[in-house]
C-alpha cells in the first residue's frame, strides 16, 4: 500500500507541476492558450490523482502533498529550466519529506 501511494504522489506531482509549468509558459513566456488549456487538464488530473490515495482524509493527503510539491517543484526545476538547488533548498526538501513519511506511514491507531 505505501509504495502505490508513493506512485500517486509521483504522478500527481507531474501533473500538478508539469500543469502548472504549462500555464506558466502560455502566459508568462506568451507561447499560447493551447498551453494554457493543456496544463488546466493536466492540473484536473491531479486531482483525480490525488483521490486515490489510499488513506480516507482529504486534509492528510493533501498536506503530505505539499512536501511531495515542494520536492518536486525542485526537480522540476532542475531538469526543466537549469536550477540548481543550494543546500538549504535540498535541506528543506529533506525535511518536507520527513513530514510527508510522519503524515502518510507513521503507525496510528484504528480510526485515526
């Protein structure tokens, strides 16, 4: 089950970034509405995306995704427009995913 959800996180972050990254070009780089239209798609997949995540709670999905987000964001980054982190880019990103490990796969009781 962990590593289906860290599938979703994977792809929702593709999609929400590379949705996002779209928009951005279509209007900021002016490079068109079809951009624009594309990444509005993309960004309404993720939300299907995201509502498949095995856990029940919107509020705890999404807030473990904000750290799969900001990871990503600076992968994306990286590979797509030549960003190259510095350490308290990649110190924070390490600690964005410890809270994502804490939120999502911390043992809790039933029902919590």
């Amino acid at each position: 089950m962990t590593g289906r959800s860290i599938l979703l996180f994977a792809l929702a972050a593709v999609l929400e970034i590379g949705g996002a990254w779209l928009v951005w070009q279509g209007i900021k780089e002016h490079r068109g509405w079809i951009l624009v239209g594309l990444g509005v798609i993309c960004l309404g997949l993720y939300g299907v995306v995201a509502a498949f995540q095995p856990d029940a709670h919107f509020g705890r999905v999404l807030a473990a995704y904000g750290g799969v987000f900001i990871v990503g964001s600076l992968l994306w980054g990286m590979v797509v427009d030549g960003f190259r982190p510095d350490r308290w880019d990649v110190a924070g990103a390490l600690v964005c995913l410890v809270g994502v490990a804490l939120i999502m796969y911390a043992p809790r009781s039933v029902g919590a």
